[in-house]
C-alpha cells in the first residue's frame, strides 16, 4: 500500500505542476479585462404572505446606518453592559442599521396601507415607499385605505406628494387619542406638529378615528399600544383562522428592544409605559406563538418572539405563513 501511495501522490504532483505551467502559459496569452465595479447593497423592496384570504405586503421604504446606538436604544445602561449585550449578538455597539417598513394588506374587497414612510424629500436612503408599492404590483390610485398607527415623521411623511395627497382615492383611519394630542399642540412647536399640520391636518374630513377595539375593516382590529407615543396604536389581523399583528414601533430593534425590554428607547415619549407595553405586547405574541410586522425589524419585517430569560428572542420568519 505505500508503494501506491507513493506512486499516486508522484503522479498528482507532475498532473499539478504540467496544470500550472499550463494555466501560467494561458494567463500570459489572455487579455486583460479591467475589475467589474462594485454596487450598492441590494434588497429587494417587497415580501408577500398569505393571511387567511388576506394578501400581506411588506414595502421597504427604506434601510440607513446611524452611529452611536446606545443613546437611542439603551438610554439608561451602562456602555459595557450595551457592548457585552451587542457583541453577545454578532451586532456592533458603535453603529446600526434601521429599516423603515409599510404594510399593504389586500383584503380581496379593500386594499389597505398602515403607514406611509418618510414621504419625498427624504434623507437619503429613505422615502421609497410609493417605488416599493409599485413593485408589488399596484398604484397609489389603487389604496382604498390608509392607516397610520402614529404621527411621528417616518410614518406620516408619505400622505403628501407634491402638495397633494399621495393617495388621492382613499380614506383615513388613525388613532383618536393620537390625533388629539398632536392637534392640540402649537403647528410650530417641533418637527412632528408642523408635519402633523401640513400632511395631516388637511384630511381630517375623510378620517375615521378609533380607540381601542375599534374596527377598521372585518378582520382588522385596533388595539391601543402607547409609551412610544401617547395614542400609539398595533392591529390585529385576522382572516382564515390565520393572525397576525403589526406591532409598529412597540419595539424598535431586533435585539436591543426585544431581549432586553426595559432598555429606554430615545423615541418612546413615555419609557416607563413603553417598557409596560413591550412586556404586554410580546408576551402575548409568544405566549400564543403569533407572528407579527415590526416596522423597523430587519426587512422583510416579519417574524416571531420567544420568551427567553427576562425578554424575548427574535425569530425571523422564514416559510410558516406560506404553509
């Protein structure tokens, strides 16, 4: 056996260096060909599920880095602590990714949009929505319905384009409470109410507003979820015997929000009651094993939460609603 050995290794040694002269004469006689340019990170700007008989789009809006995230999402932690938590992840703690992500549900009888982006004029990398609904296959002019789970910029910034209204054929479903808290407020007292008075304000007369239970189509359900704002609302989707629940910005990452809940988010207006809402919210999502849209999970958005520790576990989801 080790005359073989030996015989076989001789053979592959001269079969290799006959291959590399080869490929040397070759690469000498080849002309040269300059580096193919390098482009921009892809992602595609819509994922489709089955819910029920309802038809659930996730529309990228769009996806930015930003620096120095501990003083957005863990306000009242310590830097090793939010370092230790980070690299325990596979996440830096010096710099983050955010998406910003729409639904479209088509109903069969209404097609239905919960929250519109950042709108035109956006910072880059943001206000792709109206691209990402073409994408999916229909046309602002198609939206029967549009819903905003809150005032903040990234979701209302869309209802306007060109001093018009994005979404020319459609009605408005929003919060009661949400609306009235930001309607009282001076029209130039920060960003959100001088949005709120020119996107907003002007389709007042064709909204509904809804507290807490209130309907906006059979199988779509409101359901109050404040802290983050004071009217912050989430929806039950329900259809088939399938739900699923848009969460909005109960949570507003993937890891820092979820497994470590009371970690005090820049944006929540209230922390102690958007501490209080997370624990509601997601124990209830694992507890019943429900599938939810977070608006700025990861794209396309869409997954569970397990209950680990004092937090939960994000879970993306992969192929359970097509089953």
């Amino acid at each position: 056996m080790s005359e073989i050995r030996v015989e076989l290794t001789r053979r592959a040694a001269l079969l290799g260096a006959g291959g590399a002269i080869a490929g040397a004469g070759m690469a000498a006689t080849l002309p040269a060909h300059a580096a193919a340019p390098k482009q921009e990170a892809l992602s595609a700007p819509v994922a489709r599920y089955p819910v029920g008989d309802f038809e659930v789009n996730t529309l990228l809006d769009g996806a930015v880095i930003l620096q120095d995230p501990q003083k957005t999402f863990a306000m009242n932690v310590e830097a090793d602590t939010f370092s230790a938590a980070s690299a325990e992840n596979f996440i830096p703690s010096d710099s983050f990714q955010i998406s910003f992500t729409p639904t479209l549900i088509n109903t069969g009888s209404e097609l239905i949009l919960f929250d519109t982006g950042n709108g035109e004029g956006a910072r880059p990398g943001r206000g792709n929505m109206r691209a990402a609904l073409e994408s999916a296959g229909y046309t602002p002019e198609q939206v029967d319905v549009v819903v905003l789970t809150h005032m903040h910029p990234d979701h209302i910034g869309g209802l306007m384009e060109g001093g018009a209204p994005a979404f020319a054929n459609a009605r408005y479903v929003t919060g009661q409470k949400e609306y009235d808290f930001w309607a009282a407020m001076d029209a130039e007292a920060n960003g959100v109410t001088k949005l709120m008075a020119s996107h907003v304000k002007p389709l007042a007369e064709k909204m509904t507003f809804l507290n807490d239970g209130g309907a906006v189509t059979s199988g779509i359900t409101a359901m109050s979820a404040s802290g983050h704002t004071p009217g912050h609302m989430i929806y039950m989707i329900e259809s088939g015997g399938k739900q699923l629940v848009l969460t909005a910005d109960t949570a507003n990452h993937f890891v820092w929000s979820l497994a470590y809940p009371d970690w005090e988010v820049r944006f929540d207006m209230d922390k102690e009651a958007a501490a209080s809402t997370r624990r509601s919210v997601f124990g209830m999502l694992a507890g019943d094993k429900l599938p939810f849209v977070g608006y700025h999970m990861p794209f396309p958005a869409v997954g569970y939460v397990a209950q680990e520790g004092d937090g939960f576990r994000y879970v993306p989801a992969t192929y359970q609603l097509n089953l």
